[in-house]
C-alpha cells in the first residue's frame, strides 16, 4: 500500500498544487517532451511523496521511450492520479495521435530495414540457394552484421586438406565447403582451415567446429561411420556425444536453421 510522507505544512499545499496544475496541463496535451521532462526531472522526489509510489512508477519517463510516448504514457498516468483524488481534467488525444504517427514511421522503417537485409542477402549469399535453400531463406530473416560467412573454396583446397588429413572428405562435405568456407553464428562456428580428426569414445569423427547447444564449448562432429552429425556436450559428466542430424544437409536446412529461427524470436 503507498503511503504519503507528510511535508512541511507551508510546502505541502503549494507543492501538490503545482503538481495538480502540470498534471493538468499534461492531460490537456499543453506540453513539449523537454518541458515535461525537465519539470519531472526537477520535482520527480515530490511527485512520488504526494502521488504514492504506484501512480509516480506510471507517470514515471522511461528512458529507452521516446519523448512523445514519455508524454502519452505520462499523460495517462497523470490523468488517471487526477481522478484518483477526485479532479476533473480534459484529455486531449494530441499525444495519443503523435505516439501512433511515430510507431506507425517505426514499423515503416522496419520493413525498409527488413527489405534492404533480403537484397543483402541475395546479393552476398544468393549462391546458397540451390544447395541449401531454407537456410538461405532463414538468412534473409535472421543474418546481421556481426555474421561472418566466407564464400566456399576451391577444390585444390580440398585435395591439400584430404592429404593432411590423410582421408578422402565425404561428398556432402565437400559440397558444403565449396558453398561455405568459413560459418560464424552465434553459438556456431564451422571453419574449413580448423577441420580435424578426433577418435572420440572409440569412434572417429571429423571436428568441424563448435556448436553450443548444451553449453559452450561443445564441438560440431561429423560421423566418419555413419556421415550422422552430433555434438560432444563436454560439460556432461562424463562428457556425452549426442546425435542432432541424419546427415550434414539435415544440420543446415533443418538443424540450424531451427536454431535461428529460436534465437530471432
């Protein structure tokens, strides 16, 4: 339950009555942003000793809010206090009208943002549309500036790595490396020049990266037995391999782009 703290009793009628008035004057739409601001700046220690700690946390300016919907939210707030302690007050829908004009101007700029991303996309990336058309699709959506993709290699790349690694790199990989060199998500990083072969729990798995699905850290591997992708959750005690795809174009058009789909809502 609020509780009003008592002031000085020459301070208290003059304080409270200057409160009435600029309620008024904020509920009448008389205000600028900086005139309602400024006065809540200066008299905010009064507002919440006269109006109760609930009615001072509605009309309250919230700083990640614009100045006309600090007016709007303010202004609801304070006409509500106002009929609260049984005063009379007109509403006017000025600032209702701008808030709507300026959310409206928001969801405009959204979608020009929105549309300039899918023509990013498709100018970066349109190449992944016949490989991996989902994912491709769920980056028109869901691709920001701090994702790094590198265009794929070229196959003498492949051979270098094949020698080093002593194996022959399975088709479906090698496909994905001549679309997609080097892959970094959040929580996601598959890079080419880091790809190994680990014999984990007796079995040999290509590494080719880090995917944090249960914790941070976890490695991305690729079955050598099976060609069925899974992730090492080593903060599992012990450490656990755990299967997440049938095959490698399972993890990309269904696996991660689920992930990103989850992590953009």
């Amino acid at each position: 339950m609020d509780r009003k703290i008592n002031f000085e009793p020459s301070k208290q009628p003059m304080m409270q009555q200057e409160i009435i008035d600029q309620f008024n004057s904020l509920s009448e739409g008389k205000l600028t942003a900086q005139e309602w601001l400024s006065w809540f700046s200066d008299h905010k220690d009064d507002v919440e000793k006269i109006c109760g700690r609930t009615a001072f946390l509605k009309i309250k300016p919230k700083e990640s809010f614009s100045g006309v919907r600090n007016l709007y939210i303010g202004q609801l707030g304070a006409f509500d206090w106002l009929k609260s302690v049984k005063i009379n007050a007109d509403f006017s829908d000025l600032y209702k009208k701008g808030w709507e004009r300026e959310f409206d101007d928001f969801c405009k700029a959204e979608k020009l943002k929105e549309k300039q991303l899918q023509q990013d996309v498709e100018n970066k990336f349109g190449y992944l549309k016949d490989s991996y058309p989902k994912f491709f699709r769920q980056l028109t959506k869901s691709y920001s500036n701090s994702d790094i993709i590198e265009a794929g290699v070229q196959q003498e790349f492949i051979h270098n790595k094949e020698k080093e690694l002593s194996i022959k790199l399975p088709d479906d990989l090698i496909i994905w490396y001549r679309n997609v060199s080097v892959l970094k998500l959040e929580g996601l990083e598959m890079d080419c020049n880091e790809l190994t072969v680990e014999t984990i729990q007796k079995k040999q798995y290509l590494v080719l990266g880090e995917f944090w699905m249960y914790g941070d850290g976890d490695q991305l591997l690729y079955s050598l037995e099976n060609q069925n992708m899974y992730v090492l959750a080593h903060e599992n005690a012990p450490p656990k391999v755990i299967k997440i795809a049938n095959s490698l174009s399972d993890l990309i058009e269904k696996k991660i782009v689920f992930y990103l789909k989850e992590y953009e809502s």
